[in-house]
C-alpha cells in the first residue's frame, strides 16, 4: 500500500498530461468533423449523379474499414510510398494525422446521420417555405435545420460518446494520449514498471467524461423539447 500512495503522485501527473491530449484531438476532431459531415452529407444527396456516387462511394469505404487502419494507412503511407513524411516528426506530427483521420472518419458517420436527418424532416415544410417566397438556403437554415436538429441529437450523442473511447486508437501511431500513459507504467516509465492499476484509473476518466457529455445531451433534448408535435 506504501509503495501504491508513492507511485500515485507520478501516475496521476502522467494520467492528466495524456487526457488532456485525448480532450484535444475529442475536440479537434468534433470541430472540424460535424461542418464536414454536413457538407458531406449534401454531396451524397446531390441530384447529379456522378457526385452523388463518388460522396457514397468514399462513406462505403470509410465506414467499412477499420479507424485503426486508417490511421496507419493515413500518417505512414505518405513516408513508406511517396518518400515524404507530410505530417514531421514528433507528438505535433502524430497528433496533426491523427486529427486528419479522426475528423474525416468521423464526418463520413456524421454525414449519415445529417442525411437521415434532413430526409426526416416532412416536405411539407419547405414546400410552405418555397409558398412563401423563401430561398433554398432560407429554407434549410430556418425551417429544415432547427427540425433536423432535434433528430439527430440523439444519435449524434452517441457517436460522441463513442469518439471519446476511440481516441485511445491514437496510440497505434504512438501518440500519448491517457491510454498510452497509463500502458507505460506497466512497461517502465518513471521508475515503475510491471503495474497494472494505473490502466484501471483510466477508466475513470473515460467514465467521467462520458458522464458529463451524458448529462449535456439530456439538457439539450430537454431544450429542443419544444419541436415535439
């Protein structure tokens, strides 16, 4: 128990300092994959049709392989086959293609669930937005986009939820997020080797997270209460 409560002061300093860069690449990858998805979104229920085949081709494939192959396939292909590591070297070069991967992985699944939200939303309503003289985009960002809101909250929330896990995959590029620092001490870091508890205290940031994006998502289907019929 001694040795539990000198080893502790490390583990937790080196436990924060990993999730704070799983916070980051949580947020980097929501900023930069919820505008993307919509926009994807759009691609795939283009009425011309090459465009539309193209967006739902690259969905097939994102969806339909691994998150932990893309990212290899994403930071090392450029230096194995074009000879021109793109991302540098260093946590800032795994990071940045980490970023990359999560964000366009996650706009392909974001994507589906904007499109199912829009094609949720009656056509009734814009044909009344197109009677009273509104362009499409008024349409979509005064009638089709507050509706499609209240529909996706559900399902958007747990791919939130899901992403928040899945950004311990990172570490298959090496980059140290709260796994990878928990993994350490039972490799050898600081001194301590051949420790497992620290990986359990993980979970701990993960549940707590989870727990606070939890009781978000419920503040915000009770706000969009109003759109009920």
């Amino acid at each position: 128990m001694s040795t539990f409560f000198q080893q502790f002061p490390a583990v937790f300093n080196a436990l924060n300092v990993g999730f704070i860069q799983t916070l980051k690449l949580f947020a980097v990858t929501l900023v930069g994959a919820i505008p993307l998805g919509l926009l994807i979104s759009f691609g795939t229920m283009s009425k011309i049709k090459p465009v539309s085949a193209l967006f739902r081709i690259i969905v097939w494939i994102v969806r339909g392989t691994p998150l932990m192959l893309q990212l290899l396939v994403i930071y090392f292909f450029p230096g194995l086959v074009w000879d021109n590591p793109i991302w540098g070297s260093g946590e800032n070069g795994r990071f940045l293609a980490a970023s990359v991967a999560f964000i366009f992985n996650y706009a392909c699944y974001f994507s589906e669930i904007f499109r199912g939200g829009i094609l949720g939303v009656p056509r009734g309503q814009k044909e009344a937005g197109q009677v009273l003289g509104m362009t499409n985009s008024q349409i979509f960002f005064r009638v089709t986009l507050l509706q499609m809101i209240k529909l996706i909250v559900p399902p958007m929330s747990n791919e939130i939820i899901t992403l928040v896990k899945d950004t311990s995959l990172a570490r298959i590029i090496a980059l140290q997020e709260v796994i990878w620092a928990g993994q350490a001490f039972m490799k050898g870091s600081q001194g301590i080797s051949g420790e497992i508890w620290p990986m359990f205290f993980t979970g701990l940031y993960y549940l707590t997270f989870n727990g606070i994006l939890t009781v978000l998502q419920r503040r915000l289907e009770k706000k969009l209460d109003f759109f009920r019929s």
